[in-house]
C-alpha cells in the first residue's frame, strides 16, 4: 500500500469515495470541490491510498484558525473526513492515512491533531480511538432560523 497526496490524477477515484463517505451531498459538488481542495495547499491536503492502481482510501485535512473543541493551541491539524472502501477495513489503511495527515500537521508547525464524529457514529468512535485520538467533549448544536 502506498499513501500520496492527491493530485488532479486522482480526482475521479477521489471523488466517487467522498460522494460514499457523504451521500447526502451532490456527487457533483463533491466533485468539484477535488479542484478548489488542490488550489488550496496552503492550509488543506488530501492523501489518497492505493494498492497498485486500486483505490483504497482518503482523507482530508486542513489548518484550522478558529477555536477547535478540546484543544489548546492554534492552528490546530483537523482531519475533515476519511474514508476506507469495505473491503479494506480493519487493514491498517486508515491508520496509514492518519500517520500522513500526522506528519503534514507537524510540518505546518502544529502540536494538536483534531477530528469530529457525529454522536451517533459509534464506527468513527472507535475508529478515532483506535487510532489514537481521545475524546475532548460532546456537543448538540443548535439553531433558530430568524428569516424565512
């Protein structure tokens, strides 16, 4: 297995992963956003895993600014999103991924790594345990809309 950033190679492969890591957005947009993502090296990476030619993996990563839950220092490294294909579960792609986005967040001068999970996603949960990361809070959002 091999881990690399992406590059507009890899955009289709890409793609279709974040559209199933995300159904509920517009495969489309999603698509698109592979472009604006690349451009935006300075504070954002994406890495892709592939045996040979095979995808079997994402995950995205960027510098964030603004306060993050449970952390202490700014900027934070804030993995946005990874995504393993079922068959590839439980291989150690994920842990893979998450060592690259490691180092990329130590290169931009950070000391913190964050992530978030729906509360509901017990799979996420333990997949951010076991990969090392601890659970800082948890937080119900909420909103009134003003204007219709």
């Amino acid at each position: 297995m091999r881990i690399e950033a992406c590059t507009p190679a890899d955009i289709d492969d890409w793609a279709r992963m974040r559209a199933a890591l995300w159904p509920e957005e517009d495969a489309e947009r999603l698509h698109r956003d592979c472009d604006a993502l690349l451009s935006r090296s300075e504070d954002r990476i994406a890495f892709i895993a592939r045996e040979e030619v095979l995808p079997l993996g994402f995950a995205e990563a960027s510098l964030r600014r603004d306060y993050v839950n449970g952390c202490e220092t700014s900027p934070v490294g804030f993995l946005e999103g990874i995504y393993v294909e079922p068959g590839w579960r439980r291989c150690g792609v994920a842990r893979g991924l998450v060592e690259a986005v490691k180092r990329w967040t130590l290169a931009q001068g950070c000391s913190e790594l964050a992530s978030d999970a729906l509360l509901d996603n017990q799979a996420s949960h333990a997949m951010h345990n076991a990969l090392g990361f601890q659970e800082t809070e948890r937080v119900v959002y909420f909103r009134q809309v003003l204007r219709g």
